[in-house]
C-alpha cells in the first residue's frame, strides 16, 4: 500500500477516481470531495477559510500575508510526520492554492524515506489528463488512468464536436475574482472555446490576471459567467449583489438580458481534475442552451449552476420573462438587497 497525503482538493479527487482513496491517510483542510475525503486528518490549514469575508477582504488579507509570510498556509508538521507517507501531492502552480511547493519539498526531504513529492502544475485541458497519467504511475496503477482519461476525453469530445455545429460563438466573460476583477486563465478560457464560446479577457493557458472594469465594458460580453475561484454557488450570489454596483454594469448585454450565471468554481472550474469535463458540460448548456439542454441550467436547487436575475436570486423554473435564449427567467426578489 502507497500511503498517500494530498495537499490538493484535486489530487484528492484523481486519487479516488483512480481507485486510491483508500491509500490517502492525508488530506488538506480544502479537501471535500469524495465524501471520504472528509474522513481523513487534515494536514494544512488557512485563517481565512470560510471566514466569511467580502471578496475584497479576502483579496486584501491574501496580499498581505504573502507580502509578510510568503504564504497564505500553514502545515501541521507533527501530524505529517506521524502519517508517514511514501507520496505527497502537490503543486507549484499558485502560491494562492496551497501550501508553498518549496515548504512542501524542505519538509519532506525532512521525513522517513523520504517520501516522493510529485508536483501537479496543469496549465491546459490535455495537463490535468496529464496529471491524473502521472498520480496513476506513481502509485503503480497506470492502466487505470488510460481508462479513466479515455472515457474524459470521450466526454469532451463530444462537447467539441456539437458546439462546433453552432454557428454563433457568444462573448463570454469567466470572471475569476470579483473585487478586484480577475479574468480567467489556464484552462479556462480553452473550456469556453471548446463549449462554443469566445472570452477576449481570458489568458488561455497563462495565469489568470487582475484587469480593469473598462476592459470588461470594452469587451461588451453577452454571457457572464461568475466562476469565482474558491466559491460555490451561494457566495458567487453575494459578489452578484456587489457586481451589479460597478459602473457601467447594467449596460452590459449579459446584464440587460439577463444572462449572467453563478457556477460552484470551488468545486468545477477552479479545481483540475476529473470533474473539470463536468465544467465543460455545464459551459456548453450555458452557452448553447438548445444545443446542450440536457446540461442547461435549469433548477432554482441546482447546486452547479444557477442564473441570476436582476437581484442576485437565482431564477425560477416557473417562466415569467421571455428571452432570445429560450431560457426562463424568475421576476426580481421582492426581498432582496
């Protein structure tokens, strides 16, 4: 047996769909899917999770610890050591994503063995099938990973090619932060493309940015989608409420057609593994509702996708404003702020 510590809510992810997770003895304080995960000792932690602060203080608070600390984390040392691992999984990718790959290495090298660090630093669609290639070899199960990536690439494969029968290629923004506003980057913007869309703001296969508000007036998008890095559907509705306060925000197609959508990016579009097909899928019901409309976002419950209305509430499935999209429309929360 491999005993494997994850430091990454994806890692933790590859591992179970690789038939693993019996073998992860560790994971980090972000780690909650599959259901397991959360059975396992936590080895990391971060002041400001689910702390419940505004994006903007959040983004304040992360400037200012890696300015004064060079790390947003810390890891519990004593308790890594005692689960002994052969692997840790890990990444260098974003100093705002986890525990310092050069913090992860110095302790390592510190440990019985010493375990095998294995550095997961996706930039691409094809880089977390790569990854999930490299998790497998580690752990002396590749066969398992031609598998699984073979049925993925079947999946986007078939996203490709029904998309690319559409004739309009909507402007999109994914927007990754919202105060201050980010764009996306990575594999991002390649998932937009493959669903059938275009985003001018996105840096495909670079890291995502801090832009200007007038690049996204500029670039006038007709869909917006909030895949806010970090959050799941109901904190995206919060930084809905102060989106539509930016100036300028209600001149926007996507605003006045009312096709601005919140995603769960902390769990899909922000986390690269497996379930990142499951982003592309729900792009493409987003993007091209008739096409896809077995991915369509469609349930007020939904806990992937919702689309917003004016006031931040999630729209019903009880039709009440007709639009080019054919997709219904709740009327504004009487209640809401």
């Amino acid at each position: 047996m491999t005993r494997i510590v994850s430091l990454l809510p994806a890692a933790t992810e590859i591992a179970a769909a690789l038939g693993l997770m019996d073998e992860v003895v560790g994971v980090s304080h972000e780690c909650d899917f599959p259901p397991e995960a959360s059975e396992r000792p936590r080895v990391t932690h971060c002041p400001v999770h689910n702390a419940g602060l505004t994006s903007g203080e959040v983004d304040e608070w992360v400037q200012r610890a890696l300015r004064e600390k060079g790390t947003i984390y810390t890891i519990d040392e004593p308790l890594l050591r005692e689960l002994r691992p052969d692997v840790i999984l890990t990444q260098k990718l974003c100093d705002v994503c986890a525990v310092g790959y050069g913090t992860v290495t110095r302790l390592a090298e510190t440990l019985p063995g010493p375990p095998r660090v294995v550095n997961l630093e996706p930039s691409s669609l094809l880089n977390i099938f790569d990854d999930i290639r490299r998790v497998a070899e580690v752990c002396c199960v590749p066969e398992r990973a031609d598998k699984l990536v073979a049925k993925l690439l079947d999946r986007v494969e078939v996203v490709r090619r029904r998309a690319s029968r559409t004739a309009n290629r909507p402007c999109c923004f994914l927007m990754e932060w919202v105060d201050p506003p980010f764009c996306s980057g990575h594999w991002g913007p390649e998932l937009v493309e493959i669903a059938g869309g275009r985003d001018p703001l996105g840096r495909k296969h670079q890291p995502s940015a801090q832009i200007e508000w007038k690049q996204v007036l500029d670039a006038r998008p007709e869909i917006i989608m909030l895949a806010l890095c970090g959050y799941d559907v109901d904190l995206a509705r919060r930084d809905y409420q102060l989106l539509q306060r930016f100036p300028g925000f209600d001149s926007l197609p996507a605003a006045r057609h009312g096709e601005v959508y919140a995603v769960d990016a902390s769990a899909y579009f922000a986390r690269p593994g497996p379930r990142i097909v499951d982003s592309l899928e729900i792009l493409a019901g987003i993007l091209h509702t008739e096409e896809f409309p077995e991915f369509a976002p469609r349930r007020v419950d939904d806990t992937r996708v919702v689309r917003l209305n004016r006031k931040g509430c999630s729209s019903s499935s009880i039709p009440n404003v007709d639009n080019s999209r054919g997709v219904t429309v709740a009327a504004p929360c009487e209640d809401a702020e």
